[in-house]
C-alpha cells in the first residue's frame, strides 16, 4: 500500500458556507452502485454506515446529524475499489464537487489517519476511525460462528484480536489508536458493535 500517494496533503476540506449539504440515501447508493462492484465492501460500508447512525441516534443527535453519520459511514470507503492507490482523494474530491457538508467530508478524510495524514478531531471523524477497522474484524468473526453476531461475547473478539493471523489485513494497532482517540475502551467498542449489528439482522 502506497501511503504516500493515498496521503491529502491538506487538512481543510470542503467550504463552511456548505454546511448542512448533504445527499440523500438514495443518490449515496447511487454512487455506490457507479463505482462499487465488490458485493463485500458495500456490505462493510452499509454496515459501519448503520453503526455511525445507530451511534448518533443512541447520543440524542437530531435526525440530520443521525444522517451526516451514515452518510460518512456509508461512503468512506467508495473509491477504494476503483483507486486504491489514491483511495479517499477521490470520494473526497466527489464531495467537494457536489458541495457537501465539510463535516462528512473531513471525516471520510480522517478515517485511516497514517495513510491520508488527516489526524481525526471530532467526534464524528474519531467515532468513523474507531468503527471502520474493529467491525470489519468482528464481521469476519461472525462468519466462522453458527449463530453469527447472536451470542457473540467480548472476551471471544479479543482473543480473535489477539491472533495475527485471524483476519490479518485488519490493523490491530489502527484499533488501539481509535480507542485511545475516541476515549472509549476496547470493551465498549466491541459490545456496540455487536449489539448493533444484531439489531440490523433481526
């Protein structure tokens, strides 16, 4: 992985003055459909885009912040399939084109700080970081287990984590650093995960 191509070089993003821009659900599935073919990754952003909502709604956030959550989470990673050398310079790019709301654009920017170089700072950008790489962890674990999410216990992700080899493309010290950022323990993390994702299958 090339960090430095994916590297923004720039920490603003978007203009203030289009605050409160955002799409809808279905022009983000839109664009999802035009550059996603991979059935798997728009699983994984549909999923930390229901996590990023379901924990706005869970803060009593107003329905049009619940949806610039979502809006981050479900599009974060949709230019990875198409560029992945540049991934996030280009989804950022199609925001700012379509002058959205700088919050959902600095947070899709901030989500994989060593590789964009865009240090997380709100609690939208940190919250992003924290759910993108733990939940993909624990979806893979759910595939391994008869009843998926359902009975799934912290102490059995944390020693799938623990493992290096179980799901090795997930970045162990990209999830200690979004805990420690976001200032919520590993244990809190894993247990909204699950219990969110259990809420989204039933």
């Amino acid at each position: 992985m090339n960090n430095s191509a994916m590297n923004l070089n720039r920490t603003e993003f978007g203009d203030p003055q289009n605050s409160g821009n955002v799409i809808s659900e279905k022009e983000a599935f839109e664009l999802l459909q035009a550059w996603v073919e991979n059935e798997k990754l728009i699983a994984h952003m549909r999923q930390v885009g229901h996590l990023m909502r379901s924990y706005a709604k869970e803060k009593a956030y107003s329905e049009d912040v619940q949806h610039k959550w979502f809006l981050a989470g479900l599009l974060h990673d949709a230019d990875w399939e198409k560029w992945p050398e540049t991934h996030c310079n280009k989804i950022v790019e199609e925001l700012e084109d379509r002058n959205i709301d700088p919050e959902i654009i600095r947070a899709i920017a901030s989500h994989g700080p060593k590789y964009f170089g865009v240090d997380p700072k709100t609690e939208m950008d940190k919250m992003l970081y924290a759910f993108d790489e733990l939940s993909g962890l624990i979806h893979a674990y759910s595939l391994m287990r008869p009843n998926g999410y359902e009975g799934m216990e912290v102490k059995g992700v944390k020693k799938r984590l623990k493992d290096k080899t179980f799901a090795a493309q997930v970045s162990r010290e990209d999830i200690a650093d979004a805990c420690e950022r976001a200032e919520i323990s590993l244990d809190d993390l894993i247990q909204f995960i699950v219990r969110h994702q259990i809420d989204a299958l039933s």
